[in-house]
C-alpha cells in the first residue's frame, strides 16, 4: 500500500516574518483564531495590520465591528500608522458595522448578518472586533456557545481565516465557548517590570500545527507591532560552519604567538580585566585586523558611545567613520538600562546578517548584566548570542570587568567563562612603585598554547604583547616578588619598599 504524501497546510501571512517564525509559517488558512488580551495591548491595531499586509498582496479583507469602537474613530486612529494607505482600505478592506443588528435582533442574528457580508465581499480575512462584546447581549450560555458554533461553520464553508478579537481576561480564555471551538489562540500582554512595561505575546493554542511555545516579546510604534521572538539558540540542523582549523588574528602585535596563531575561526572568547585596562581597546585592534583584511565587524557597545569609540580610535590612528561608510564596520550602541534580551539579540542578528560580518566584539558583558532581569535570562541572553553568531559564520569575542584592581583575581564573566571558548585575563601589576599592564590566555579550546604571563604594552601605535616578567614570582597576586624566596617587596632604585601582597 502506497503511503499518501502529507498535505500541505496553506499559511496566511500575519506581515511579521518574525510573529509567522513563532507561528510554524503563518496563521493556517481558514483557521479561526482567538486574539485576546486587556484593553491597551495592541489587538487591533495588529488586525488591521495584517489585513493591510494581506491587502498589498491582493487579498480581500472584511472588518466587522460590534459595539466597541465606532468605525470612523477606528479610521482616524489607524491613519497615524504607518502601514495605513486609503486606497487599500476602499477597494481591498471592507469594514461593516454589526452593532445595529445586534442592538435590535440580539446575537442570533450575528451569524446571519456575518454570512451575508461574506457572501457580498468574498474575504480571505474576517475580524470580529470585539467578539467580547457579543456576551453582553447573551446571558444564556447556550446561546452564546450556539452563536460562535455558527459562525465557526458559517465561515469554514467559504474557507476564511477568522479573527475573534477582544478584551479577554487570561482566565477567560480557558473558560469561554469561542475558545473552544478556536484553531488558534494568541494572547497578547502588557507586563510591569520595575519603572517599564513590557509587551508579550504568547501562542496558546495552534490546533495541527507546531509553533514556538513560550512568552515573546513586541514594541508597537509608528509602523505598528514589532515582534521579537524569545531568545533561544539556533537550531541545530549541522548547516552552520564546521571547525576548520583556520586561526583569526587578533591584530595585537605578540598575543597571536600566545594563541598559537590566533583565535580559533568562529570560537567565541571572553577578555577579563579591571577597568581601565585596555579591554576596549583589545577589542577595537581585533576590529581594525578583519577590516583591513576584508572581514567586516561588528562592535555592539553598551558603555562607551560610537563617537567616543570613533574618539578613540583616532587617537591610535584608526578612522573607524571610514570603515564604517566602507561597510567594513557597524558600531551600535545599546543602553543598558533600556536593554531588552529579545529585542537586542534579535536586532544584533539582523546586524551581523546585513553585514555579512565575520568579526563581533560584545563590550561588554558586566554592563549587559546590569540590564537584564535575571541572571538566568542573562545566561540564555549569551549562550543564545554566542551560537547564533557562530552559526552566521562571525568570530565573537566578549569582554567582561573583574573588580578587583590589585591582589588576588577572581574570574568574573558572570558564569560565562566556563563556556567561552578562549578566555584572556588582563590584568595590573604594581613593579617599582608603577603600574604595569599584564596580560595571559589562560584557557584555548582545542588548540596549543602559550601560558605565560607577559607585559602589555599599550600607547600611540595601540596594544603591543612584550615579554614576560622574568625572574618574578607571584606576577598574577598583582605585587610580584623577586624569585629565589626573598620575601621582599620589588622596588625602584632610591625607591621606598612596596608593601606586601596579603
């Protein structure tokens, strides 16, 4: 017996490549679909959105009101968005007002009036709006579960996908007939958190069809409601670059000898080090290296502005503004406070994908942690970011502060050190009464290297790797000693002793 192959479901586009990815391709055509949510939330506004998307593809779209907004309010409001063009709304949306029918024949006619509007203008899309509104006029709940019965069959027979849009409560929605007899159910929130409101999405229901579960993210602004998927990691298909061997320069004089060569190609590294000690500016080498050498870049900062960056890049001789108008480079500045973990990763994948990059430099990861919620969506923030990079073929390399100055050193990174690929530790020493930058790779995956602890020299010409701290002991405490036992402290000629490291 020849096995039939499995059919195809057609999928409405909702306008948003985004929200379709969430939803499996799209809402599946002719499906009836819930669309809940408090008042505020976007549900309309989302509606009418995706029915002028459909409407620039030729659709028919039908928008039924009921007795929540009057139809030319409704007008007057969508016309301050982006999406909102008359011409479409005359010859490809369609909206019919249902309140008088209903105010004078009660709910039973809903169905009635509904298929004859259907019948007239021959939709692919029809919104009710608000569906809510219809229980007010049925407090028999036999009735209201009979009303939506028929509207569901009314308009399966002429294949329309469905909309039933309103002001539904999150515990409504388990308990109300239209729920039932729904194919698809989204609901759409507005959340407290601290002094801001975060808006998300959640489909609850896709009868037949796989979508992504979970709490995700929108804005709504001029050009209407954006959506940005929860962060995730890519999946794991094998289709993303394999290892091949092949080392990327850091463009720091001395630090690839210590690597072996390099970094590994499309390994992820984190930079440690206190403040000051040239994090940035080892970032910015790695930057100016790919550009050079026809790999472009991407700095995402969350600390020093593009123009300070370009500010400091001008003092080590880089003009950063003319990479970046030879698209050799993109700096995008996002502040902690306002940053969201969904939007950001969704907005860094879009840069690194439009440019192409080869090259990413995150600085840095103590500021992101200041702005994300928890220390679990922080984790997921990273581990999502660092795989997709690697999956878009771009070398990432993270930089992190460590608050200790002088002294003993705790690797910081948040828990992220363990999962980085290459871990770098920059440091200061005191030798002589002066300060002396010092910088080593403690940790290479699957390469050989070099583990000693060597100068960093930073000036006019940028970061220089020097050699190491000969006949020193204890260069990593921050206040090395002479070796051979002398427990005396290293000091300049003429020089009063240092004090001992603790």
């Amino acid at each position: 017996m020849k096995l039939k192959s499995k059919p195809v479901v057609e999928r409405l586009s909702s306008g948003s490549a985004e929200l379709d990815s969430i939803l499996g391709g799209g809402f599946p055509t002719g499906s009836g679909a819930g669309s809940a949510g408090d008042p505020g939330t976007g549900k309309t506004v989302f509606t009418l959105q995706m029915m002028f998307h459909l409407a620039r593809q030729g659709r028919r779209c039908l928008y039924c009101t009921t007795l929540s907004e009057p139809t030319l309010k409704l007008i007057r409001y969508v016309q301050g968005f982006d999406f909102f063009d008359p011409a479409l709304l005359k010859e490809r949306i369609v909206i019919r007002d249902l309140g008088a029918a209903i105010r004078a024949d009660g709910i039973a006619s809903v169905a009635a009036q509904v298929k004859e509007h259907v019948e007239r203008d021959e939709p692919d899309l029809v919104a009710i709006d608000s569906a809510k509104a219809l229980h007010d006029f049925a407090p028999d709940h036999g009735l209201r579960r009979a009303v939506f019965y028929d509207l569901a069959v009314t308009l399966a027979g002429w294949e329309s996908t469905t909309f039933l849009v309103g002001e539904y409560r999150s515990d409504e929605v388990g308990e109300l007939p239209e729920f039932a007899v729904a194919d698809c159910i989204i609901e759409l929130r507005n959340r407290a958190r601290e002094l801001t409101t975060l808006r998300e999405v959640e489909v609850l229901k896709l009868r037949g069809s796989h979508y992504e579960s979970g709490r995700h993210f929108f804005d709504i602004d001029a050009s209407g409601l954006t959506f940005y998927p929860r962060v995730r990691a890519p999946e794991q298909t094998g289709t993303g670059p394999l290892p091949t061997g092949e080392r990327v320069s850091t463009g720091v004089k001395g630090l690839d000898a210590l690597l072996g060569g390099g970094l590994p190609q499309h390994s992820a590294t984190v930079v440690e080090g206190s403040t000051g000690i040239g994090k940035t500016v080892l970032g910015l080498h790695f930057l100016v290296a790919g550009a050079r050498a026809g790999e472009p870049g991407v700095l995402f900062t969350l600390e020093e502005t593009p123009e300070q960056l370009r500010g400091i890049g001008r003092g080590f001789g880089w003009d950063l503004r003319e990479l970046e108008q030879r698209q050799r480079l993109a700096i995008l500045y996002t502040s902690p406070v306002e940053l969201s973990t969904d939007h950001f990763l969704n907005d860094a994948r879009r840069a690194v994908e439009r440019l192409h990059a080869r090259r990413v430099v995150f600085d840095s990861l103590t500021s992101a942690a200041l702005g994300v919620s928890s220390e679990p969506r922080f984790r997921e923030l990273i581990h999502a970011m660092t795989k997709h990079f690697r999956a878009a073929g771009a070398t990432a390399l993270m930089t992190s502060e460590v608050p200790e100055f002088l002294g003993a050193t705790q690797l910081g990174a948040h828990g992220i050190s363990p999962a980085a690929d290459n871990l770098i530790l920059m440091r200061y020493l005191e030798i002589e009464g002066r300060l002396e930058r010092a910088i080593s790779v403690l940790k290479a995956r699957g390469i050989e290297h070099d583990t000693a602890v060597c100068r960093l020299v930073i000036n006019r010409q940028g970061a220089t790797v020097a050699g190491g701290f000969e006949g020193l002991h204890g260069v990593l405490t921050g206040v090395p000693r002479p070796m051979g036992g002398s427990a005396r402290p290293v000091r300049r000629e003429g020089g009063a002793p240092q004090p001992n490291a603790s």
